[in-house]
C-alpha cells in the first residue's frame, strides 16, 4: 500500500485552489479521479474531472463492492472512489491525492491510517467564505446559501483531520500546505 493525502473543505473555503497549487508542484502527487452519478458541467470531461456513470450504474458498482468509500454529497447524487483507482494511481508510484466531501474524508483517513495525512482547509470565517463563493460567480444565490449553510454543519469535523490550513492568506496558506506535503513526500 502506497500513500495517500487528503484534502477536505466546505465549499468556498479554496480548497480547489491549494489543490491546483501543490499538484502543479509536487510531479509525484496525482489526483484520485472519483465516480459520480452528476452530469458533468462545462468542459468536463469522462475520465479526466469524474468518470461520469448514471445513478444506477453506481448502485451495481456499490452492490459490487468496487468502492473503496462513497457518499451521497448532495441528495441523489453520489460520490465515490473505486479501489481500481488506487491500483492506476500507485503502481505510477505516485501519491494518492484525494478531493472529497468531509465524511468521505475522516472516512478514508479511519481507511488509510499513517499512510494517510488528512487536510482540513478553512476559510477565515462564514462571512468570507460566502464572500469567495460570491465573487467565484459560480453558483446560483439559492446553491449558495445552501452551501453556506451546509458549511457551518462541515466545520465540525475539522478536529478529526490531521491538520488544519486557515486559508486567509493565500501565500501563506501556499506556504503551509508546500510545508506539510514535503513533510509527508519524506517520512
Ligand atoms: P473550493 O474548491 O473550496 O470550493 P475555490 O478554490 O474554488 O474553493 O475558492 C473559492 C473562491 O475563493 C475562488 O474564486 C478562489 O479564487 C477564491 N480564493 C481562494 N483562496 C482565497 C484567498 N486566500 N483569498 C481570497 N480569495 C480566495
Ligand atoms: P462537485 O460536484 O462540485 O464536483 O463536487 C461536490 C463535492 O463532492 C466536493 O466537496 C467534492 O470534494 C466531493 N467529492 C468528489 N468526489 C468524491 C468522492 O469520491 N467521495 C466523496 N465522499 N466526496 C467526493
């Protein structure tokens, strides 16, 4: 079993951001391509963002037992990652960098134990975080209240993750996150 890292955050907190940072930057980290039952958005494409399946796909894969874990992050639409991922992503001998809901991430962390480090990344505050997702323009006013309001519910679980970023300062949060990932490519 290789390593893995992974990242966890409500909605608008930048973990996207600090993500595109460190895989830009560290050649031996690779993201974790998840299933999802959602239709893929913009220039999405199968294989590369998700590998897009319908919902009844998913529940054959789930009878099947071909997930390591999965979660339904929105009502109706799951989420999850499929253990021939894991295979693909460390036989590259790389480290399996996961982008997943907070459930899913205190979830594979109980999986994946000291081969895991586990990233809670946090906005400043409520406020600022609905700022972001405001100035993002990405989302509807109605899914951003629904986000806001599903992230005071998600700050809870950052005690369960290894570690916490504050993302206040990008630079810095940068800083703290290329700290933590050279840590972890070493032990
Ligand atoms: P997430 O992936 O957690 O939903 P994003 O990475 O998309 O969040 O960030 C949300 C928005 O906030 C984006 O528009 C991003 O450019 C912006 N952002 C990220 N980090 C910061 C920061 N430290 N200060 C100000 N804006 C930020
Ligand atoms: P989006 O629809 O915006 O791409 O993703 C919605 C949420 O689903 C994000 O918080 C993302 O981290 C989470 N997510 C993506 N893949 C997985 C997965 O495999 N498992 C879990 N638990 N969450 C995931």
């Amino acid at each position: 079993m290789g390593k893995v890292i992974i990242f966890s955050a409500p909605s608008g907190s930048g973990k996207s951001t600090i993500v595109d940072h460190l895989l830009g930057k560290f050649n031996k980290l690779e993201l974790s391509i998840s299933a999802t039952s959602r239709a893929p958005r913009g220039q999405e494409q199968n294989g590369r963002e998700y590998y897009f399946i319908s919902a009844e796909e998913f529940e054959k894969r789930i009878a099947q037992d071909r997930f390591v874990e999965y979660e339904q992050v929105y009502k109706g639409t799951y989420y999850g990652t499929l253990k021939d991922e894991l295979e693909r992503i460390w036989s590259a001998g790389h480290i399996i960098t996961f982008d997943v809901d907070v459930k899913g991430g205190v979830n594979l962390k109980r999986i994946f134990g000291n081969d895991a480090l586990s990233i809670f990344i946090q906005a400043p505050s409520i406020e600022e975080l609905h700022r972001r997702l405001v100035a993002r323009a990405t989302d509807s006013e109605k899914a951003i209240e629904e986000r806001v309001a599903k992230a005071a519910e998600e700050m809870k679980y950052a005690p369960m993750f290894d570690r916490i970023i504050i993302n206040d300062e990008l630079d810095k949060a940068f800083e703290c996150a290329d700290s933590l990932i050279e840590e972890f490519i070493r032990k």
